[in-house]
C-alpha cells in the first residue's frame, strides 16, 4: 500500500524534522529555545517531550505562538534564548 503525502507533512518534511531535532538538541545546553515559524507546531511539540524549554515566535496569530511578533523584530533580550531555530522561514521573508 503506497501512502500518499497529505497537505503541507509529507515523508520528506519528517525527515527534515528528524533533522532539526538532532540539530537543535546539539546546540541547546539546558537552555530556553526559540522556534520562529513554528508551522503545525510539530516540531517544538516533540522537542518538548524530549524535554526542551521552548517558546515559539510568529506574525501569524492564527499559529497560536508564544511571542506574536515579525523574526524581523523580535521583542526579547539579546542572550535570552540558549538557542534558536527558523526552519523553512526564510522563503516567506521579503527579499531585496
């Protein structure tokens, strides 16, 4: 039985989870992490079960993020997250 991809998760987005998963559990050292365009919230989902403070940052508020804000402008502290993360974001910035 072949499984065809439904909407925006597909087999290769989860392998690209997989990946930011392991990417991000390298670069935090016990830290808060910060996850701009937190998408369907799949990942900042599974990095909190494997224990992971995160907030999640996004100008779209039907997102549901922690911080409503432009990665453009982000309102927090320089040195306020242990780490951050802004997968598949880039695409959706404006580009001059």
């Amino acid at each position: 039985m072949k499984i065809e991809p439904k909407g925006y998760d597909y087999k290769g987005r989860f392998i690209s989870y997989w990946q930011q998963i392991v990417e991000v559990e390298e670069l935090n050292d016990g830290g808060e992490h910060l996850e701009v365009g937190p998408g369907t919230g799949f990942l900042s989902g599974r990095l909190k079960e494997r224990g992971l403070d995160v907030q999640t940052l996004d100008m779209d508020e039907a997102v549901g993020p922690d911080i409503l804000a432009s990665v453009l402008a982000v309102p927090v502290e320089n040195g306020f997250f242990e780490s951050a993360s802004a997968f598949e974001v880039l695409e959706h910035l404006p580009f001059q």
